[in-house]
C-alpha cells in the first residue's frame, strides 16, 4: 500500500477518535441539553451517530491537512537547494549626498 495511502487511513482513524472523545464530551457534560434530547427520544442513537459521524469527518479532514501541511517542514538534509541567506559579495559603499 503506497505510503500517502496508510497516511490517510492514519489520519482518518485519528479523527474519528478525536470525534468519538468530543461526542461524549458533549453529551457527558449536556452542552445544550443534548444529553437529554438523546435519550429522550426514540431517535435519540441516530442522533448520536449522526452527531459523531460528521464530527468525524470534519476532524479527520483537519487532521490531515495539518499533517500534509507539516511535511513540508521537516528537516532537509540535503544541501543543493538555493534557499536561505544569500550571501553578500561586496561590502557596503558610502555614498555622499549634497543638497543644494
């Protein structure tokens, strides 16, 4: 399996566990009578599941791309690139000005 593949499935599982911690935060502590309105109702498990299935998607979507976005910072360890600071090959000359 190619390499972005596992790191996809990663980061996909990653999400929805951070979704299924954030779901029972939010029923454990009722944010805005949720908890009641889930049991409650007959409909109340597909609530929930609809509730941590979209969550889900959300946070595993953010949690890869700020895993693709942080690729491009890890260390380099070749040398031949041009980046950085450039070097100066002459110093600074004085300049006289005069104001009539």
């Amino acid at each position: 399996m190619p390499r972005l593949v596992k790191l996809y499935i990663q980061q996909v599982m990653i999400g929805f566990v951070l979704s299924a911690v954030f779901t029972g935060i939010l029923v454990w502590f009722d944010v805005a009578g949720l908890q009641r309105l889930l049991l409650g109702s007959s409909d109340g498990m597909l609530g929930l599941f609809l509730i941590f299935f979209f969550n889900g998607l959300v946070f595993a979507g953010v949690q890869f791309a700020i895993r693709i976005m942080r690729m491009g910072h890890e260390k380099d360890d070749d040398d031949d690139d041009d980046r950085g600071t450039p070097i100066r090959s002459r110093d600074p000359v004085p300049v006289r000005i005069s104001i009539r």
